[in-house]
C-alpha cells in the first residue's frame, strides 16, 4: 500500500472511531447539508466529514452542465462530475444526495447550508471570497458556439459585431465576459440549454459556454459551430465547492480522493466514455474555420 492509500484510509479510520467526538462545538448546517454552514474555521480536525458520517448522507448540489452534470426529470444528477464524491460517500458508508441548482444560486444555496458539496464549480477569484475549493477535477476553456454561417468566425469579430451573447446567469462563463473591458453585451438565462435556445431561435448572435456544452450542443444541431477564442478568455479549473467553514483535515482527505480519481484516470476515462472531447485540436468538424468561406 502506497502512502497516499495509507493517509485515506487512516483519514476514515479517523472519521469512522472517531464518530461524533470529532465536533469540537461545530454546528450541523441548515437546509439539506449535512455540515459545515456554522462550523468554525478553526474546527476540529475531520469534524466536517464526521458530520456528514453522522447525517448518513452526503449531499451535492449540482446545475445542469452535460456531459460532466446530467440532470434526469426527477431532478438526479449524474455524471464524470460526481465520482470522487462518489468514492468519499463509499468510503465513509453514507449515502451520495443530489440537489439539482441553478448555476445563479449553486453558490447561495452551498452558503445555506443547503448541501455539503457543489459540483462541477469552476475556482473563481469572487467565489473564493464566499467558498473554498478542492483540487481540480478537470480543466476545460470557454468556447464560442455560432451559427455555421456566419460571418463573424473569430472571438474579435464577435466581439466587434455589438450582438448579444447568451450564457448561463451567474456561471463562471457570466463572470468571464463581464470582466471583459469594454463589456460585450449579454443575454443572461438560467441554464445552458436555454441560452443554446436563444441562440437557435436568433435571439442571439453567439453562446458563450464551456467545452462540454459547446461539444454537447453541435452534435446535436450540426448547423452549429465552436469558435476557440485566441487568446483565450479564459480556462478554468473545475472543483468542488466546499463551505469556507471546512476544517483543513476534512479538506486535505477530500483532496486526495479527488488527485487520486483523477491520478488513475478515472475522471479521463468517464469524460470519453460521456463523449467528451478535451482538445480542442481534436473537434474535427465541429470547429468553425477562421480561414473557412
């Protein structure tokens, strides 16, 4: 057994003796979330994953964002996303919850108490002010989807043509174009299916959305194309959300299930198998030419 495996399986032997002792005085949350909403910072070492032991459930919440985050009718979410809380919920014998969210109130609702995770969250310098983050799970850039014939076939002339730009209210894509001086003009929705609605319905000139998406969305229509911007706007490493609150030793433990998901190419091999695409160098036919007539 490596040393790695030693530090995670002595972290849940931790959690599992340790039981309710590991409190310190922290509160369980509110809402749905089994811990971390009243938790000090200083609290006791694993305390944030002996409550979520003690609740029996680990709860995430997550917003649409095939093909990492698929979200059935019934409000489950599924996905590459989820397999290190997958393993954490294994390893600590409590059942994995899902929230479905909006992509505007996942980090509210993370704030609430309302789960202990959020999923598929992209490290944002204003979100750091509110959450903290685990390590990255994966790394995608933001794209452009356009129609196939347009003429505005690069991010400047994008730009340049003053046409809205839909995206998904309050995501990390929402944040990337308002950064931009001067400011492109959006049309802000409440998911990424319905900001790739309003552009097929003309209401837009362009969507602004991650690779996944972006890959997801020309598939299915192939009138559609992906603009790579260069330079980049931006690219983005994906984690968890975790209350500001979480003790080091629980975030250290969650940490590294999630290196050695990804260490193993479990994250790898889901995110193909879901159709995934992670170069952008490999979209063939999907990737609108700059050069193209």
């Amino acid at each position: 057994m490596n040393r790695t495996n030693q530090i995670v399986w002595g972290v849940i032997g931790v959690i599992v003796i340790g039981g309710l002792a590991g409190f310190g005085g922290a509160k369980i949350g509110g809402g749905g979330g089994s811990a971390g909403a009243s938790a000090g910072p200083l609290a006791t070492p694993y305390s944030f994953l002996n409550q979520i032991k003690s609740a029996g459930k680990l709860t995430v919440g997550c917003a649409t964002s095939p093909p990492t985050i698929d979200i059935a009718a019934n409000g489950a979410c599924t996905g590459p996303d989820l397999i290190p809380a997958q393993q954490l919920a294994k390893d600590l014998n409590v059942k994995l919850v899902t929230v479905d969210t909006t992509w505007q109130n996942i980090v509210t609702g993370l704030e609430a108490g309302k789960y202990d995770f959020a999923a598929d969250l992209d490290a944002t310098g204003q979100r750091a002010l509110a959450i903290q983050y685990t390590s990255a799970i994966w790394t995608y850039p933001g794209v452009f989807v356009v129609p196939a014939n347009t003429p505005y076939r690069t991010s400047a002339a994008i730009f340049a043509s003053g046409k809205s730009i839909s995206v998904a209210a309050g995501s990390a894509e929402d944040l990337a174009l308002e950064a931009i001086s001067p400011a492109p003009p959006e049309t802000k929705l409440p998911d990424w299916p319905h900001a790739f609605l309003a552009l097929q319905s003309g209401r837009v000139g362009s969507e602004f959305t991650d690779l996944g998406d972006a890959e997801v969305q020309v598939k299915q229509d192939p009138q559609y194309k992906i603009v790579v911007p260069s330079p980049s706007i931006f690219v983005h490493n994906v984690d968890y959300g975790v209350p500001a609150t979480v003790d080091p030793a629980s975030l250290e433990a969650i940490d590294i299930i999630i290196n050695n998901a990804v260490a193993a190419g479990k994250i790898g091999r889901a995110m193909a198998a879901a159709g995934y695409i992670a170069s952008t160098s490999d979209l063939g036919s999907m990737l609108l030419s700059s050069s193209s007539s």
